[in-house]
C-alpha cells in the first residue's frame, strides 16, 4: 500500500481554512496572508498531499517581491488557486476569513461561491470559477476564478454561516433561514469587536420593525407627570413609523405621536404599551411596568460587608435587607450564580486562573431582590483577593521555572492569593539537573505550593547541579572509580 503524505508546506501565514462541505472529495481553501505583494488561497486535496505551495521562494504566482515574469508551475511548486496584488497607495494586504457558500441561502449565483476577507482593507469578496479572463502567462497572472466585492466589513477573523432566529427553516422568498456569521477583532477601536451577522432578504421582503419606549421614570405619585419617548423605535428598511399608545392596557389608543406625557389617575401597577407599523403590514410593540404609588425594593448587601477581603477556598455569607421591609424572605433574594436565598453560604472563594488574573481579577457579588408585587432591583459589591507576594529563584540563580506551565527566569516574583495552590516545576535545563527545594527535600521537582497570609522570609529556591561536575570520577587507591558528588 503506499504511503501518502498527510501534509502541505510552503505556506507563509496561513491564517484560515475552509471547508467545502458540498464537494464530493475532502477539499479546503487555505488563506495565506502574504508579504509585501501578492495574497492568495490555495486549493488542497489528497491529490496535492505533500505538495510544496512555494514560500518562501515564492509569493502568490510570483517569485516573492515579483509582479512580472512570474514564470508559474516553475520548479514543481503547487501554484495558488486565486490570488490578488497589493493595491498601490491603497489599502488591502492581509486575506483573513473564508467560508464557502452553501447552496439555497443566497440566489443561486452564489451557490459554492468562496468568500474571503481582507482585514487590512476591510473588504468582502466572493470568487467563483470560469473566469473568462484566466491568463497563467499574463504578467501578471490572472486566476480562472472572477473577483467581485460585496461591500466592507470592520477587521474580520473569523466567519461561518449558521441558523438564523426563526421558527421556520425557509424564508418569504425560498431561501434557507441561515445567516453568514462572521467575527471582528480590532486594534485601534474597542467598538469594532464582536460578532455580527449579514442575512440574505431578498429584494422585496419586508421586514418587521423594533418598538422601543424610554420613560423618564417607572414608578412615581398618582399625581406625577411621566413623559414617554418612541422615539428609539427603528424599521430596517427604513419605513416610516406610526405610533400607537395604549396606558391603560383596554385596547384603546390614546395617542398617536412619537412622543407623548400622561398622569396616572391611581395607585396600581400599569403597563404602556407602544405599537409601531411600518405601514407595510409589519408592526411591533413595546411595554414597560409603570408603578403608582408603589416603589420597587432597594436591596442592601448586609454581608459581605464593604471592604471585605477574601482567600482562596474561604466561604463568603450573603445577607441582604431593603431599607423599607428590613430583611426579606429567603425566597426574594438571589445572589450571584443564581443561589437564591437570605444569610446564606455563598460559593467558595476560586483561586486565580494565572498570572494575570492573580494581579487583576476580584469577585463582583450581585444581589437581585424581588418584591411580592414583582418589583425587581439589584446591587453590586466587588470583593477583592489577598495578594501575597512570592519569591523564587535557583542555584545557580538565573535558570528558569515553570509557573501555569509558562516558563520563566530566575529571580521572579510573582502575585498570588492567599490559600491558592501554586504549581511550580523545576525542570532539568541545559547542563543542570534538578536537585531539591530549599523548604523540603524530597527528590520532587514539581512543587504545589500553597500561598501563605504573607510573604515569606526568603525566597523558595530550586537547588541544580551540573550534571558534568557531578559525575566526574574521584581516584580511588582502591582502583575502582566512583562518582564525586557536589
């Protein structure tokens, strides 16, 4: 039987890979960030199984830096199967996300069109093969796939397509009810992170707009004034809206502007209610508590109390009052992590999950009171850890440790929480083996340290020896050579 590679090499950064579901072989599309001319995809199968795609003597169809007498198939490099050249004085240099496009989402144009995303240049392309323009001997090259830009779209990593919200798995216009879900991850702009969808509608579909109130309060006197706004509400096909306002919940409308102010006559719970239309068939609506003579609960968290401190493993009690009813029943108090309940036992402290979190995470207890009436407000308290500080180092000093597995030089000091464990490890490195600790002396080189209330006197330290040194023979007049031992 022979043996067929399960690898490809000659990538420069290949960031992302797709798969073509559809296809009726194993077949992806590599994207290769490239260097300062050319980005490209490469097709790769089991038939290019141990093929070389040509970096770093090569960069998309060229030799690297080149854009003329490419000279492609040269030297039996596999060649990109798409490429585009750095745009001059524009931007456009770095091919991120792909993702193939499965048949009955989008028309039928783009059905097993490949989609890619320059982050540099923010732009959404689709190719699609039978170029009518394919010229491997141009200079430059042009591939046998056409190149169109759907649009732009903010510093993209990563994008898929996936069910989209609805009860039914077709659209209005026969379309399947997926999405293309894709992932922005930016630099410069903390906005720009997040996941965001693009669905297709169709060209006459309609669709339904968001109903949004804003009120200036939601409790108040049966002689107070609450003004309403609609103002929020937003088609997305940028219809014009209507509004209808109903305060008392009979089914009656009693305005019909996008703002509006009204007094409740008496004590009692109501509920406002705003219904938009897009004057297309499509309407939604909004409610929103209003309480009259009613205000909701105001939580105090008793316990912990302010400035509380905690160590790994300690357990944290919940006590919670309301300044009007005093302490409530167990039943109307929910603390953090869903523990429902008054004066309770909270969950245990956790222990820092690293170096970093050991200098930057603290533990935010969120309690939620709700009233019989079902009134609900919430309070937050933030708890912080007990930082102790530790000093390792080795002899000789200047050899490394492993902490969380990252490895680091000698001497360090590092952060950690009271009672926490620490798992250090002294591995052997270089022309040392590990000997013993200096607190306890038993042949083990991984330690689990557990964090003390305060610093130590002096550091934990890992003994080495050279493991040269350490086994030269010793003349014996006996004549028979042993080991001498540091």
């Amino acid at each position: 039987m022979r043996n067929i590679p399960k690898f490809v090499s000659g990538f420069r950064n290949p960031f992302r890979m797709a798969k073509d579901s559809e296809a009726d072989h194993d077949r992806f599309f590599v994207n290769d960030v490239g260097a300062s001319s050319w980005e490209e995809t490469s097709e790769v199968t089991m038939d290019t199984a141990g093929s070389d795609y040509g970096w770093p003597s090569r960069e998309g169809p060229c030799r690297k830096h080149k854009a003329e007498n490419c000279g492609m198939f040269e030297h039996g490099h596999q060649e990109p199967a798409h490429w585009y050249q750095h745009p001059e004085g524009e931007t456009g240099c770095a091919m991120t996300a792909g993702v193939f496009v499965p048949s009955g989402i989008w028309p039928e144009e783009y059905d097993g069109n490949y989609l890619f995303v320059d982050y540099v240049g923010w732009f959404l392309f689709a190719i699609k093969e039978g170029n009518p323009d394919v010229c491997y001997d141009c200079n430059p090259p042009v591939s046998k796939y056409t190149q169109t830009l759907l649009g732009k779209v903010d510093k993209v990593v990563g994008m898929r397509f996936g069910p989209h919200n609805s009860n039914t798995n077709v659209n209005n216009n026969g379309y399947k009810n997926q999405a293309l879900y894709y992932m922005s991850r930016g630099y410069d702009d903390e906005n720009t992170d997040g996941i965001r969808l693009i669905r297709y509608i169709g060209e006459n579909n309609n669709r339904s707009p968001t109903a949004d109130i804003d009120c200036d309060k939601s409790f108040g006197k049966s002689s107070d004034e609450f003004f309403f706004d609609g103002s929020g509400s937003t088609d997305p096909d940028g219809d014009i809206l209507t509004y209808q306002w109903d305060f008392d919940n009979d089914g009656v409308v009693d305005s019909t502007v996008m703002q509006t102010s009204v007094v409740f006559p008496a004590k009692g719970i109501y509920y406002a209610k705003l219904t938009v239309s897009d004057g297309k068939g499509k309407i939604s609506t909004d409610t929103l508590r209003i309480d009259i003579e009613n205000a909701p609960p105001v939580p105090i968290i008793v316990s912990p109390k302010e400035g509380t401190t905690f160590a790994a493993g300690g357990i944290l009690t919940g006590l919670a009052s309301d300044e009007e009813e005093g302490f409530w029943p167990m039943i109307n108090c929910r603390f953090l992590l869903g523990v429902t309940g008054n004066n309770i036992e909270l969950q245990q402290a956790p222990e820092p999950e690293d170096f970093d979190a050991a200098t930057t995470s603290y533990l935010e207890i969120i309690l939620t009171v709700t009233s019989l009436d079902g009134r609900s407000a919430s309070v937050s308290r933030n708890v912080m850890p007990r930082p102790v500080t530790l000093h390792f180092d080795t002899n000789p000093s200047g050899l490394s440790l492993l902490f969380y597995g990252v490895e680091t030089r000698t001497p360090v000091t590092i952060v950690s929480w009271e009672n926490s464990k620490l798992t250090v490890k002294a591995r052997n490195q270089s022309y040392y083996h590990f000997d013993s600790w200096s607190d306890v002396d038993d042949g083990e080189s991984t330690r689990e340290f557990v964090t003390p209330e305060s610093t130590p006197g002096r550091p934990f330290e890992a003994t080495f020896l050279d493991k040269w040194l350490s086994t030269i023979p010793s003349f014996n007049p006996t004549g028979v050579p042993t080991s001498l031992q540091r």
